[in-house]
C-alpha cells in the first residue's frame, strides 16, 4: 500500500497551515513556496479539504486559507480520506457487491481487519501530533501568515 502524493501533500499542506496558528491565513502561493510544491497543484488539493470543513478560505487582501478546526480535532484519517476517500485496502471490504467469491474468500476478513487498523491507527494521530513531530527539523520553513480580521 502506498499513499498518493495527493495525500502527502495534503497533509504537508494542513501542517504548514497549523504551524501557521489558527488565527492566521495564509496565501497559497507561500506554502507551495515553503513546501516546494505547485500552487496550481496545491489548488486542486484544497477544494476537497475545504469541503470536508477541514480548511477555510478568507477572501480579501489579507485573505488566503486557515485550519477550519484546531490541529488537536483534525486526524491524519480525516485529511487523508477528505483528498482519497474512504481508506480501504480492496475493493470488496467497502463493497461486497463487487466480488462474486466474498461469501467464500479466505482473505477478505483479513483485509477488513487490516483496513480497520490502519484506519484507527490514521486516527489516532492528530495534526497537532504531526507539527510537534517535525518542530526542529531541518528544512522546515514556516509560510507567510497574517492576521485574521474577525
């Protein structure tokens, strides 16, 4: 199993907006500078964030985006599934429609019981977990970030 670089990006997107603080927005274009990733790209990755309440937009001259809830209240599960979708290693666990052989298949709890834990264990781990994780790393910068008018 290898997670998409939609995810990866995802994620590294919701922590610089968290080591940003919550009370700040911040433009696009200076986490995809911070993280060396395209703005175009990173564009993409924010409508479903958006959409999962995970990120806000602030419109305006000081505007850009935010953390939606506090790093402590957003998993890595809800990032992960908000760009992917629900996680699940085959097919047949989320659907059984889709296989014929589900009744009789040897594996199939298996794979359920494996998507389970990596469920839970994505689950377990916050975004506030993910920025105290990557505090003193090298090559960490932190992105340009303003002040939210209320």
């Amino acid at each position: 199993m290898k997670l998409s670089t939609r995810s990866r990006y995802g994620v590294r997107l919701m922590i610089a907006l968290a080591v940003a603080g919550g009370d700040k927005s911040v433009f696009l274009k200076d986490i995809a500078a911070s993280e060396d990733i395209s703005e175009k790209y990173l564009s993409l990755i924010v409508i479903p964030l958006r959409a999962a309440g995970l990120l806000r937009s602030i419109r305006g001259a000081r505007g850009g985006y935010a953390l939606a809830r506090e790093p402590r209240d957003i998993s890595l599960r809800d990032i992960v599934e908000a760009v992917e979708g629900e996680t699940c290693l085959v097919n047949c666990v989320k659907d059984p429609g889709v296989c014929k052989r589900v009744s009789v298949c040897p594996a199939r709890d298996t794979w359920t019981q494996l998507s389970n834990t990596i469920k839970e264990a994505m689950a377990a781990v916050t975004l506030a977990h993910l920025v105290t994780g990557q505090k003193g790393k090298k090559g960490i910068t932190k992105p340009k970030a303003r002040q939210i008018k209320k």
